[in-house]
C-alpha cells in the first residue's frame, strides 16, 4: 500500500523517457561504421531501418493502447498466446534489460576513460560502476518523481549537442563528399550489414510501455509517444550522417568517433569536446532509463504469481522496492565482470523474442476484441505481418553461437515455468484482461 498519491508521467516525460531509451551511444559511433559498408548512400540505408523499424514499431503502438500494466511485451504475449509464452518473453525481457543496464555503466566508464584515462583502472572503476547503479537505484526507490525530473534533464543535456551538431554542420557540407554514392557498388551483403548495423541504433523502443502503470493514460498516451520518439530518432539519425558524411566525406570511414572528428571539422577542439560530453550524458541517460524502466517487468510477473509477490510490492513513495533491489543485485556481478561477449548475443536474439510475439499479438487481439482501445494500425493486418516478416529475416542474420545462446536462454526458462506453477498453481487470468477493448 502506498502512503500518498503516486506521481506519474505525463505525456511529454513519456516521450523524453523513449528518446532517452533509443537515442544512445550508437549516434555517436555508428556513422563511420555504416560509411563504411556502402558509403555516402548509407543515409539511405538509415531511412530504410527508419521505415523497417517504424513497422515494428506501430505493432507495439497498437498493443499499447490496450493495456495499462507494467511489462509490455510480456503482458501483450500472455494475454494473446497464453502464460507459457508470456513467461518466456517476460523472463527473457527482465534479464536482458539487467545486462543491457550492466553493460551500459560499464560503458559510461569507458567513454569517461577517453577523459580521464584512469577510469578503467581500479578501485576507480569498481567505484564508479557502484556509484551509477546503487545511486540510481536509491533514485528509483524515492518514487517516480526524482527519476522523471533526473530522465528529462539529460535526454535534453544529449539532444542539444546533437542539435547544435546539425544546425550548425549543415553550413559546411562538401556536395562533393557524396559522390560516388555507392563506391564499391549495392550489394546485398553490404546492403545487409549496414542494415544490421543501424538497426541497433533504434533498439529500446520496446521498453516504453514496461513501466505503464507509472504512466498518465497510458493506452491514449503510450501510442502516440512511441510514434513520436521513433519520427524525431530517425530524423534524428538520417540528419547526424548526412552532416557526418558531408563534413568529412571519405575519413569518416576510418573514423572510430565519427560525429566528435566531424565536430572538430567545422567547430575545432571546442566542438569534440561538447560531442565527447554528449556522449557522455547520451550513455548517462540510457543508464537512467534503464534503472526505472527494467524492475518493472518483475512487477508484471509478479502480478501474475509468475516470480515472487514481494517483487509487485510498492514501498510508500509508490516504488517497487524488492524489484529494484533484485535488479540492482544481479547488475553488480555483470557490470563488474567486464565480459558481456556471451550475454551480448543473448540479448541481441531475445530482442526478437520480443518483437516477433508482440507483432503476432495484434492480429490475435484484433481477432478477440474487435477493436484498439486506442489505436489501430491502419491497413489491416499488412504492417504487422510486413513486421514479422522483417523480425525472422533480421534474426536470420545472426550467427549460430547467438542462436544458440538465445535459445539456451529460452530453454532455460521452462524449468523456471513449470517451478512457479508447482509453487503457485492457482495462477490467476491476466488481470488487466477486462481493460482489452470489446
């Protein structure tokens, strides 16, 4: 029980907590790589994942607007396929996110180290690793109101760099930088990679909808705010490599920090130096979004006698305390193990573990309910079967080791499954079963 009214997330904080989910480091270190693989005509490839992404992007939009609990994905795969489904994407989405947050506070520590060398060396690092994720943590237990002023203040800290970025690149681009467009010619393996590449950039949409319950109307809400974030990521996107591949043209091919090196093209040192401190916010901030946003799919599953009830419980500030603290406890090992290789392809397979159900679940809640509580897809069923489409070709790309390890990951939930059941085997219906639209 709570002791005073919950505060909660208004429209505009809801849109400033995706853009701080997608927009990432990636902005600042994939131009190079993506010019690389097919040139100047990788601002095309950015449009094309912009509009592949944006597919995916609407079926979660949909399913948002039926619901109003914590847990995204899993909420949408339970309700459309069953608990056994459910669990699977609910534990999968639940130990990603650990491990992403993990990585990103050892990644905050790295990009500092390119500052201050000694970073990466201890006891600096140990301290610094602890210090972001028990300090947001103990943000996270004073409710959503400290976390919702501490989200806005850096996902407008990152976005102004990448502003000034533009407005001020787009003075200095050589037309010349972008011919030839396709110089070692459009291949499908080019073409592909690139893809592939980019696409990471414009991962974390899925995460918005997970804290709904901390949300204001979040079935009128949550749709909008999805299609917002990924409109201005990808304008966004497409406008940070257009300045990067006219300002530096061929170097930025060779560049291992692509929008700092073009920074410095045309504003000198001063320029890298507010990029290098955007990056910095930019991975600060995803470590924000990530500390409020990952303990509130153990909510989700606890409401559903899925892992523990205490993980449900809200202390007096309406924060799930126990959650927050499992997470923060099984992000510590991780972060400080300073290996993510293995768990890296994990969470790169059991993004789609996501992403296929979720697509597949608003042709089945279409079916069953007749009709979007808040928004539909236009179209019919085209764009969330287009979407799954693309969701078995992108996890056709990974290699067999990252198969592998998703599907481990997967198989290792069964046990943890039928476990719950035997615990506790009067599991109830999805209790936001009545909030889907009739």
């Amino acid at each position: 029980m709570t002791a005073q009214p919950r505060s909660q997330l208004g429209f505009w904080s809801i849109v400033l907590l995706g853009l701080n989910a997608v927009i990432g480091s990636g902005i600042f270190l994939l131009p190079g790589k993506a010019m690389a693989l097919v040139g100047p005509g990788s601002i095309f490839v950015y449009i094309f994942m912009a509009l592949v992404v944006m597919a995916i992007a609407l079926c979660f939009a949909e399913c948002a607007g039926r619901f109003t609990r914590n847990g995204a994905s899993y909420v949408y795969a339970r309700e459309a396929f069953g608990e056994f489904v459910g669990f699977e994407v609910g534990l999968m989405s639940w130990a990603v996110r650990i491990i992403a947050w993990a990585a990103m506070a050892m990644g905050f520590v790295t990009a500092l180290s390119a500052v201050w060398p000694a970073a990466l060396h201890e006891p600096y690092r140990t301290f610094l690793v602890l210090f972001i994720l028990l300090g947001l943590s103990t943000l996270n237990v004073l409710g959503v109101k400290p976390m919702k002023l501490l989200n806005n203040l850096v996902t407008v800290g990152k976005l102004l760099p990448l502003a000034l970025f533009v407005g001020i690149g787009a003075w200095f681009i050589h037309g010349g930088n972008f011919h030839p467009m396709f110089p070692q010619g459009l291949t499908r393996d080019g073409f592909g990679g690139a893809a592939l590449v980019i696409f990471y950039a414009f991962t974390g949409f899925e995460s918005m909808a997970v804290a709904a319950e901390d949300m204001a109307e979040p079935r009128k809400n949550l749709p909008r705010a999805v299609l917002i974030v990924m409109a201005i990521a990808g304008i966004v996107y497409c406008a940070v490599q257009a300045i990067a591949v006219g300002t530096l043209g061929p170097a930025l091919a060779k560049s291992a920090a692509p929008v700092a090196d073009a920074a410095m093209a045309f504003m000198g040192s001063g320029g890298r130096w507010l990029v290098t401190l955007g990056a910095l916010v930019s991975i600060g901030g995803i470590n924000v979004a990530s500390s409020f946003i990952t303990p509130r799919t153990g909510v989700a599953l606890a409401e559903d006698r899925m892992a523990p009830r205490p993980f449900g419980e809200l202390n007096r500030f309406g924060a799930p305390h126990w959650s927050i603290l499992v997470t923060v406890l099984f992000a510590i090992p991780v972060a400080l193990s300073g290996s993510f290789v293995q768990l890296a392809a994990i969470s790169m397979v059991s993004r789609f573990a996501q992403y296929l159900p979720t697509c597949l679940a608003v042709i089945v809640l279409r079916r069953r309910s007749g009709r979007s509580a808040g928004f539909r897809i236009p179209f019919g069923p085209v764009i969330p079967v287009v979407a799954s489409g693309i969701s078995l070709w992108l996890l056709s790309k990974a290699s067999k080791p990252q198969l592998c390890w998703g599907l481990g990951a997967l198989a290792l939930g069964i046990p943890i499954y039928f476990l719950m059941k035997f615990l506790v085997p009067d599991v109830p219906a999805c209790p936001d079963a009545p909030d889907l639209a009739v």
